[in-house]
C-alpha cells in the first residue's frame, strides 16, 4: 500500500507515502501487504507522518502482518507504539497531535460460562475436571468453558455442554455474573451462570478434559464442602436452588438483528416487563440449529 | 534473563540459554529485560528451543517489552507467534509439542455501560453527544462509557455520570446487557444498562464531549422517533419505564473479596432469593467513596 505519490520537494531521492483509509475520528488506518526493506519502510514512514502532520491527521493505525515483523522496530524507532495483537497480525498506533491521544482502549475481557443444566427429576449435570485447580479434588462442579470470539454467551453454554457431556439443551436464561479481575495477564473475566434445559439424557464424557460426568441431585451438588465454604459457589449454588423451585427470575436472551446484520443480543428480565416479548422487533433467541442439526 | 547454564555439547561457542518461570499447564514464562543483538539472540532462542524440546516443555511465552522491538522478527523467525500486545510489550508464544496447541485465547470483549439516572420526580438524566454517530442529531441519550481495564462495572457507571453531568450517583441494579460482536476491529461487546440513584441534582456538564445535559420526563425521552424506531433504544426504554413504575427486578452486585485479595462481583435477582442477601458472605456492595471522597 505504498503509493505512486512523491514528495515534490526532493526529485532525486524519490520517497513514495504510505496510504490507507480514513476513518472517522481524523484518523488513518494502513495495511502493509508487501514485503518491504526495513530501511525503506523507516524512510517512508517519516515521509508520511511528516505530511500526516501538515494534514493534521491524528491517530495512524498500521496493521503488521506477521510476516512483515521485519517493520516492527522500525515503527517503534518513528514512534508507534503496540495498540494490539492476534496470532496473525501487529496494530501499531501513533497519536500525531501535541494533545493527549484518544485512541480507544483494546479488548478488557475474557468471557466464560458455567452450565446449570436441571433435569426432569430435578437433578443437575455435573462433572469432574482432570486439569487445572479441581484436579483430584473430588469436587463436582457445573460444566464451564470460555466464549469463543465472535460468540454469543447463549450459544457457548449450550457448546460447551454439549462438547463435555454429549447432552444436547435449549438455552433458558442467565441466572447471574461475576466479574473478576487479572484473571489472566491484566486482563478481566466476566462469567455468566446459564441455565439449560436438556434435550437428551445420556451423557457421553468428552475423555480429554474430564474424569467423570453425572446427574447429581441438586442438594447433594450444593452440600459440597467446597461449595459450601467458596462464597462465590455457594451464592450461585443457592440461586440455582432458587431457580430449581421454580421462584428465581434470571434474564432471557432476545435478539434483534441491526441494519448491518450484526448479531445483537439484550438479556434482561422478561417477567417483569408490562407487556412481555414474546416476538416482535425484539425476538426470543431460538437455537434451532443445536436441536436439528446433530 | 539468559543464565549462566551452557550447551555441554559446544565448548568452542557457548551459549547461554534462556530461563523463565514454569506454569502450572508444563509451559515456560520468559520476559526479555536486556537489550540483546538481533542475531545473539536468534542463536540463544535456536538452542533454548532445543533444551525445552527434549525436556518436554509445552507452551513457550515472551514478554517483549517495546524498547527490544529488535527482538521480534528473530522470535518470529523461530516459529513463535503473536499472543497479544499492550502499549509497551508485545507477548509472543510458541508451542512446541506436535500436538494442537492449547494456549488460552486473548481478551475478546471490551465492556462498556449505559446510565438509568431517575430523580424524585420521575425524570431521567440525558445527554447530547457532540461526536461521533449521534453528532447533531439532535438525539437525548443515556449517558454511556467504556469499563477501564480492571474497573468494576459499578464503579465505571458511577465515575461515567459524574465526569459526564457532575451528578453524584449510588448504584443500584444492572437492569439489561447487550453483547454484540465486531464492535472494534475483531472484538465484542457487552454494554451493561445500570441503574443509579442520584445523591445530587445540579448538573455541571463535561463540555468536551458534550452538547446538552438536563433531567427529562421519562415518558418524553422514551418517546423520541429515535428511540422508538430503534429496537435495541425501544426495549432499554420499556424496560427502564417498567424500573421506574418499581415493578421490575434486575441484577443487584454482591462483592467478596477472594483469598488472594481478588474484587469479585456477583450480580443477580437478590429479590428471588429464599433468604435475601444483605449481609453475609457476600456483601452488597458499596460504593462509598464516591459518597464521601468529592
């Protein structure tokens, strides 16, 4: 993305100027695609901010495909510094202007889920981890996972379920959160406590995570002394309890697609609202795909 | 962070291997503090490879601080990837076995809140945007922000309204979430509708980025074309006129503090409980400073 454009100043050493698109808050956003020699990028680049600056341009995006890290140091030395990263890719940003940036912070959050699946006798999916901080501990805990990118919280829950136990469920309602902090690196966690209801009643253990997996009757899942003596799991076990008798009101999830066909789903509580939705432009979400297609 | 430990087999050419701290899933934690040269630094990571390779490491991390930008292409070079970037380091992964990696994904949600600010009289606090898509639209909205990194989602609405119309608030309930997806390049979002109580009634509005603040009957605000024709507004709205008529429950936030000093969060239906909490393990919480501080 390196321009037939020069610099009229110089005729002998012809620098060509990075372009990119702008965007709406005075900024530009540039893609390297090409191979390019570290030194020749060093140059273009302090050609370019030097007529972002005349044009008054603020923030200046580069997205640095792996294969281009060649380019990082050079960037660094002009300024940039790390906005984010993926496996695949590099945004460095540079605030142009003499004022403070306004550059919006990267992604906070982890999101992840915990299953309370309930079945017809009134007992709840359990199972046993053979990893992490619950191994051979003997506790019984609800199936948990992390939200996939892109994913909505219902869809994971009804995912996760399915992929550690073989048992199929409807997504019913979010029956509470918690939000930590520095759960991994700086970054915080949101998990969502989620009740199912099961579609199928076999269970088949997914072998590489978990050493067991049960229908527990719900006292015996929340007289655990682990459950007892951990506030956090003794609150959702009592919520879950609540909800088992049927006298717990959780938020349902409603969907609504926007007019550039994003996914966009508002949980809340349905039950209390003076007319409650059942359709209209907000639409209960209904994961038909999980029930047919497996 | 290269230790005194040597490459037995070569007396000629030692080199000296890279050490970290291991982590509990058989991986390895390095954080490069020196300044290195480029290539010292391709041999030393060739040979660490080698030693964690034969000692069955799994997961390998580096934490590469901006300053060594030199570093990344020889890291790249070596196989390792991009795992996430903050402004002032870049944290690379490789993973060594054969096997399909099992490395934890990054962050993907940023969180953000809208503010439910009702007064005595009935009135909700509402402002017009002087930037972005709701620029002289003429619009009245809820006040809205984005969670700091490692900030309570209570705490984040509280400190929004106050920065934005200098009204002091207590926070009472999460009455609705979003999430949606592709909000910021890859990543998504839950935006949590909070409700507040407001301990004082004069605004002082945040003249940066906003046009207008004022207090206005509900029912007006509600009414606005915008709002009405925009299904996600239209359902906030219904749900916060059900809020304002007291018949409808949301998610009030309960703290504990973990064994490790941890702020934990947990948000839910307290009024369905059997026993509602209003002590015990989990403490509602209190946002007391921002009663007493300013």
């Amino acid at each position: 993305m390196v321009d037939e454009q020069r610099l009229p100043e110089n005729n002998v050493q012809q620098i060509e100027l990075l372009t990119g698109t702008e965007d709406s808050y005075g900024g530009v956003r540039i893609e390297i695609k090409n191979r390019m020699d570290s030194n020749v990028f060093g140059d273009v680049l302090r050609a370019s901010i030097s007529q972002w600056r005349q044009k008054g341009t603020k923030g200046v995006w580069i997205k640095l495909p792996i294969q281009h890290a060649n380019l990082v140091e050079a960037a660094v030395k002009e300024g940039f510094w790390y906005h984010h990263a993926e496996p695949d890719y590099l945004m460095l940003v540079l605030w142009i202007p003499k004022t403070a940036h306004t550059l919006p912070a990267n992604a906070s959050h982890r999101v992840g889920i915990g299953a309370f699946v309930i079945n017809s006798k009134r007992e709840v999916l359990v199972v046993q981890e053979n990893s992490g901080r619950f191994k051979g501990t003997g506790v019984w805990k609800l199936p948990t996972g992390v939200v996939n990118e892109g994913e909505d919280i219902c869809t994971a829950a009804i995912r996760e379920v399915e992929e550690e136990t073989g048992i199929k469920t409807e997504f019913v309602e979010i029956l509470a959160f918690r939000q930590s902090h520095k759960a991994f690196f700086t970054k915080s966690d949101l998990f969502f406590v989620c009740m199912l209801q099961p579609l199928s009643t076999e269970i088949q253990k997914q072998e590489e995570e978990l050493e067991a997996a049960q229908w527990m009757a719900m006292e015996e899942y929340a007289a655990q002394p682990f459950v007892k003596k951990n506030p956090l799991f003794d609150s959702i076990a009592n919520i879950c309890l609540a909800k088992k008798d049927m006298k717990y009101t959780g938020f349902s999830p409603f969907s609504a697609t926007s007019s550039s066909g994003k996914t966009n789903i508002l949980y809340f509580n349905n039950q209390d609202l003076k007319q409650p939705l059942s359709s209209g432009k907000y639409k209960k979400t209904e994961p038909v795909q999980y029930k047919n297609n497996k």
